[in-house]
C-alpha cells in the first residue's frame, strides 16, 4: 500500500520538541511535514481545538487544517478523520494519522487510516520511515 496523506495532531506531535531540540529550534515534525510535502505527500493538521486559539505560525505548512471546534465533530469521532482525508483528496485508507492519545489513534484506524501512537520522536519518525519512503524523512 502505498500511503499518499500524513495527517498529524498538533498538540503533542507536531508541538514535540524531540530529544535532542536546542532552545528556539524548530519541532522537529515540522521538517518532517516540510519533506512530506516535498515529496508530493498530502498533510493535514487535525486538533481537537477551536478556531479561536490563536494558531502559530506553520500551520500554513500543512494542505489542509481541520479545527474541532469549526467543524462540529472532534477525535475520535470518525467522521472527523473522513473529513480531513476529503479536505486532502485522499481515501482515509492512503492516509496514516499520528496522535499522542491512543483513543484518537484508534478513531482513525476504525475510520480507515493506518494509526501511529506517538510516545517520542525518535519512535515516530521510525514508524513513519517504515510506512513511508525513507527520503521522507532522510
């Protein structure tokens, strides 16, 4: 199977800053979504939080970003994760989501998606270099 979507959560996981951040740096899944991108895989931001909270910069990373608090529905409701793979033009099947929460983790699954709990970084990105291609995160 070949996964065309990576979709994150941001707090936790794109917000994470690793092992080995120095102070000031950037989080580390930002480059991973950078090269994503760079590599024609769609990304989507999906949060549980509302449109008011003031967003940092770097969503505009991401093709698409879904707000709980905008849409009506919230992880793990499936429908959510179904959503954010139609915003990517994307089957939920060619997507792998990554969340913190194993509950959000298993929404997604049950809604089609490949499901990666994210306890660390350096875990994560093993996992993703597995189900993705290694120059993704090269």
């Amino acid at each position: 199977m070949e996964f065309r979507g990576l979709v994150l959560d941001y707090g936790g996981v794109v917000t994470d800053p690793g092992e080995a951040m120095r102070h000031g740096a950037e989080p580390p899944m930002i480059e991973v979504v950078r090269r994503a991108r760079h590599a024609g895989i769609r990304t989507a931001l999906l949060s549980n939080a509302d449109a008011g909270s003031g967003w940092p910069e770097g969503t505009e990373l991401f093709d698409a970003v879904v707000l709980s608090g905008s849409v009506g529905m919230a992880k793990p409701d499936v429908g959510i994760y179904r959503l954010t793979a139609r915003r990517l033009g994307l089957s939920p099947s060619s997507c792998v989501f990554v969340d913190d929460l194993r509950s959000n983790v298993s929404g997604a699954v049950e809604a089609g998606m490949v499901g990666v709990y994210h306890s660390s970084v350096s875990e994560t990105l093993a996992e993703l270099e597995v189900l993705f291609t290694p120059a993704l995160l090269g």
